[in-house]
C-alpha cells in the first residue's frame, strides 16, 4: 500500500497536479487511522550557479535585453513624463495652476507687501556685514526672491540675506581684500575697492550655488541631517554674538579693522574697548535713539501679532526720519552714500579667487542650506504639505547661481521675514512676487534718496534683528530634560563658535554630535540571566536613527512635537486643577468640623451656664 501511494504521489509531483495536497492530506488521514505509509525524496543538491545551468534563469526565460537597448529604455521619455519632469523640477506649473485667487491672493499680496518692507533696510544693513556697498544687499533681495519662487517649494519661506550667511561671506572679503587704514572715499581708488570687494563675494555666491547644484545632481540633500537642530540654534545663537560685536564699531563711529579667523570676538571686543574715548557721540546718540524704537516696537509686533495684521514697518519710519535729518555734514557721521538707480549690468564674479575661497563657501553652502531646509520642513509640517530637500537644492543652487553674475553675495531663506510672512497670512510662493515688486520700486525710483542714511542707523537694525537668534536660549531647560546629549551638543557647538570662530566652530559642533552618535550605539548592555542549566543572556544597545519623511509620518499619526507638548501641558493642568479641588474639599471640610467644633463648645458653655443659673 505505501508503494503504490508513494508513486502515485510522485507522479502527480511531476505533472504539477493541484490533487497533491489532496494525496499527502489522505496520507495523514492514514497515519491517524494506523495505517502504514512512508515517502521517500531524493533531490540534488544544486547551487545557485548549477541551478540556473539546470533549469535556466528568469532573464534567460525572458530574453537578456541588450546594453543598448536597456540605456534606450532609461532615456526614453513620453510627453507624460516630460509633463512630470517639468513639474516636478520647475514648481510654479504646478502650483500656479491650482492657485485659488479668491482665497489665497489677499493673503500673498499683504505678507509679500510687508516682508518686501523689511527687505529695504535689512538688505542694506546686511551688506555692511558682507563688507560691501549697501545697494548689492537691494539685488540681493531682488534676485534670489524671483529665482526661488520659481524654483522652490516652500511656500512660506522667505529668501534673501542672512545675518549669519553675511557675516561669514564678510569674512572671506576681509580676508582677500583688507580694509585700508586710510582711503578718499571720493576718489577712483574707492570704486576700485568696492569692486574687488563685490567681485569676491560674487565669486562664494557662484561657488556656493555651483556646490548646491552638483549635490542636487548626486541627490546629497539627506546631508542636511547631520546639522540636527541643536547644532543649528546653538550655530545661529553664537554667531548672533559675533554679529552683534561686529556693529559696535558703526554704532559708536570707530573706524577699526576687522578680525578674522580664531578668537575674533574676543579681539574685535578689545579693539573696540581700547578706542572708546574716540567715540563719535553723534553716532552712539543716534544709536541709542534708534535702539529705544526699535527693541519696544518689535516687541509690540511680536506679542500683538496676533492683533496686527501687519507688524509696524519701524526700521522703515527710522530710516525716513535719519535721511531726513541730514546729520552728515554738522557730525561727520558715516553715510550710506551715492546708491545708483536701476539694474546693474551683468558682470563675471572674480573667478581667480576660487582656490581661496573654496574652503569657507563649503561651510557657507552648508550653513544656507541646512537654514533654509529647517525652516521649509517647520512651517511644511505647521500647514500640512511637503517639502523635497533636493530640490531646494536645485531652487538655491540656480539663486545663488545666477545672482551671482548681477553683482549678488550669498543668499538662503531668513528666521525674521519668513516668520513674519506666515503670521501675515502669506499662502504660496506668490507672495515673493509681490516681495520683489517693492524691493524693484526702491531700486528703479526710490534708492538715490538714501544717500543721507547714517551707516549707525543700519548697524541698529542688524542687532535688532537678531532677537529670535538670542531667544534660542529658552530652549535649553526644555532641552535638558529631554536628551542631555542634545544639552552637551548645544552648549559645546555655542562654545566652539563663539570662542574660536564661525566656520571652525561649525566644524567641532559637526564632529562632536557625530561623536555622540557613534558613542552611544558602541555602548551595550550584557547581562547573565542564569548559568545553572544553560547560558541565558539579554544584549541591549541604544538604536538610533533619523526620520526622513517625518512631516508626512507626523501627518499620518497626527502626531507633531508641539503637539504632545500641549497635551502634556494640558494633563498637568488637569491634574492641578484636581489636586486644587482635593484640596479646597479638604480645607472646605477641616473649616466645617472647626465651625460645629465651635459651636458645640459654645452651646456646652451656655448648657453650663443655664444648668448652674438654676442650680
């Protein structure tokens, strides 16, 4: 019987019958009844290679397709996907074609009007950061704006110059074109000046956006990443310091060198102390006037924001009221000067320089573009769509290339003016359009009428602006407790930055935090559960890894950060409040047992009374 069902089987094994299953189930039906029956399989062994000599491999089935023709499948595209391509790559197809008017444009025109307010003197005051004229801060809040709208895809970012971007662009100026202890700001020597200087900034916009878009063709923008949060406030904070001590010397009219490399602070903080009694006291007054309305009113902004449709365009009414004054020629105060009208001529950047300057634009590209990517991913996941860091690659890449040849110095999106164009209900990219429309007023009509600007007025603005920056260190309690390695890399990357300097402090915050990471995966727990019969043991490490599309997981899960903060926020509530109302109850019910206490004393007293009265 066990023969005759074993080749049965094997026969339907071989012919690919659907009835096996049927066969083996029978089989066991027959073990369970005490039935005889054995099978016996014998099969080669074959290894991969052997296998496929045997039977033959899938692509042999198929046909192996030639090189040829497998490069023609890649580079074959129908119109459908050039449609994509396009799409996906230039933004502004497929967001203007969805555009609610109705809706949407009050909202872009009022937030573009208002951040293309500030964009006038902050572009100004920036370019002084950057040791250029002020009028290329104007094109550089002109150009990038344009560019990204097309190019980008964060519809709530706000691009331009950066205090940060232009302090360190301003130390690669100082470095290859030093500023001359004494030089007629009349004369052709000055426009010579001015030129090397602009050329060279030119040149670290180039190569920052040449850099940007070789990382965009070999898809890099995952290298954001390793600038986690803590490395970028503790980065931007620290050089909020270095900005702030670096527009001393407008605010008090000194004329000193500027420091670079390590420990520059510290020397500009002494240079500054030693020529205090050459103060120019019409400079430190305008100062001091200019920062009692300027600090008041931002916080007027910032805490009725809510209120205010639009913040109140102080540094505007400030720089009216200094060009109308006209102090120049009574105080020998420091002005802005001629600022010419129109477009400048394209022109090439100062190409010869890129050996020098190739060191610092790297940690310039890397500095704009983890900014940039953070504040896209913030103001993305606070509204419900999606950002794509390669193409933001790609968007600041084409800015910083093509600004670049319009006489531009480095740009990347800004904390102040992309927050103030979301709380002034900006909706989409189109709000730039209307951003660039002002800055192209001020440049085409009203720029020439600037030329009476104290340079101390703009140096208040530059300080003023750097509130969110210091407001950083709020962050540092809640931080604390919840990852003390995150602390130590905050107050590590702040140190480093401040003491040495912004590009080397950048580095040591980077190869710290990758230090923590690599640490703490390297440390295990082994443990020896029992060893009486057999070894049992339990291996723990810490797992550690990175989210890359949090915004849409946080989307899905409904859950955000900011989110489980509020609700921790509100169960401690509840639990106060309910342990307020255990307490009121108790205290309610100690005063009601005082009160009969009370008067049970006070009726035993009048019953003692009474009883010997008529005793």
């Amino acid at each position: 019987m066990g023969t005759s069902l074993f080749s049965l089987w094997l026969h339907k094994l071989k012919t690919h019958s659907l009835h096996t299953s049927t066969l083996l189930g029978n089989e066991l039906l027959a073990n369970r009844r005490g039935l005889s029956a054995s099978v016996a399989v014998y099969r080669n062994i074959y290894t991969e290679d052997r296998f496929k000599q045997a039977f033959g491999s899938e692509e042999s089935a198929h046909g192996s397709l030639r090189l040829r023709e497998k490069l023609a499948g890649r580079f074959r595209c129908s119109r459908r996907a050039c449609l994509h391509l396009l799409r996906e790559r230039v933004p502004i197809f497929n967001w203007l074609l969805r555009y609610k008017l109705k809706k949407w444009i009050l909202g872009d025109a009022v937030a573009g009007l208002t951040v293309g307010i500030l964009h006038i003197p902050q572009g100004m005051a920036f370019a002084l950061l950057t040791s250029v004229a002020p009028i290329f801060g104007l094109y550089t809040s002109f150009f990038p704006v344009v560019l990204y709208m097309i190019f980008g895809t964060g519809r709530h970012v706000s691009t331009g110059t950066f205090a940060v971007v232009s302090l360190m662009t301003g130390s690669v100026v100082e470095q290859l074109v030093p500023t001359p202890l004494e030089m007629n700001s009349s004369s052709s020597e000055a426009t010579d000046f001015e030129a090397q200087r602009i050329g060279v900034a030119s040149a670290v916009a180039l190569l920052s956006g040449i850099t940007m878009l070789c990382m965009f063709g070999l898809q890099l923008g995952f290298l954001s990443t390793y600038l986690s949060e803590p490395i970028v406030k503790a980065f931007t904070s620290a050089a909020a310091f270095h900005v702030a001590i670096s527009q001393l010397q407008s605010m008090l009219g000194l004329r000193l060198p500027r420091h670079t490399g390590a420990f520059s602070l510290f020397k500009t903080l002494a240079s500054v102390m030693e020529n205090l009694p050459h103060t120019n006291v019409a400079e430190l007054l305008i100062s001091l006037v200019c920062l009692a309305v300027l600090v008041p009113v931002k916080e007027i902004n910032v805490r009725y924001r809510q209120r205010l449709r639009t913040p109140i365009p102080v540094e505007i009414l400030t720089v009216s009221v200094a060009y109308a004054s006209s102090l120049d020629s009574t105080y020998s105060i420091e002005i802005v000067g001629h600022i010419p009208a129109g477009f400048p001529r394209p022109q090439m950047p100062a190409l010869h320089t890129f050996p020098d300057i190739a060191g610092d634009t790297v940690a310039i590209t890397f500095v704009g573009y983890a900014v940039s990517v953070s504040l896209a991913m913030i103001y993305a996941d606070k509204h419900g769509y999606s950002i794509h860091p390669n193409q933001e690659l790609l968007a600041h890449g084409i800015s910083n290339t093509v600004s670049s040849f319009f006489t531009c110095f480095p740009s990347s999106a800004t904390l102040a003016t992309t927050n103030i164009l979301e709380s002034a209900g900006g909706y989409t990219q189109l709000s730039g359009l209307f951003t660039s429309l002002v800055v192209l007023i001020v440049l085409l009509l009203i720029g020439p009428l600037f030329y009476f600007l104290p340079k101390a007025v703009l140096a208040c603005i530059n300080v003023t602006s750097l509130r969110q920056m210091f407001l950083q260190f709020q962050d540092l309690p809640d931080l604390w407790r919840i990852s003390k390695i995150d602390f130590i890399v905050w107050v590590v990357t702040w140190l480093s930055v401040v003491v040495l300097n912004v590009d080397l402090g950048l580095a040591i915050g980077v190869v710290f935090s990758m230090m923590t990471v690599i640490c703490r995966t390297q440390r295990y727990i082994f443990n020896s559960l029992c060893e009486n019969i057999m070894q049992c043991s339990r291996f723990s490490c810490q797992i550690l890894y990175y989210m890359k599309n949090h915004c849409e997981m946080s989307r899905l899960l409904g859950l955000t950060p900011e989110k489980i903060r509020s609700w921790e926020k509100a169960r401690k509530a509840v639990e106060k409040r309910e342990r307020d109302v255990a307490v009121n109850t108790v205290v309610r019910l100690l005063k009601s047992i005082s009160e009969l206490t009370q008067q049970y004393m006070y009726f035993n007293l009048i019953y003692v009374v009474f009883s010997s009265t008529v005793v």
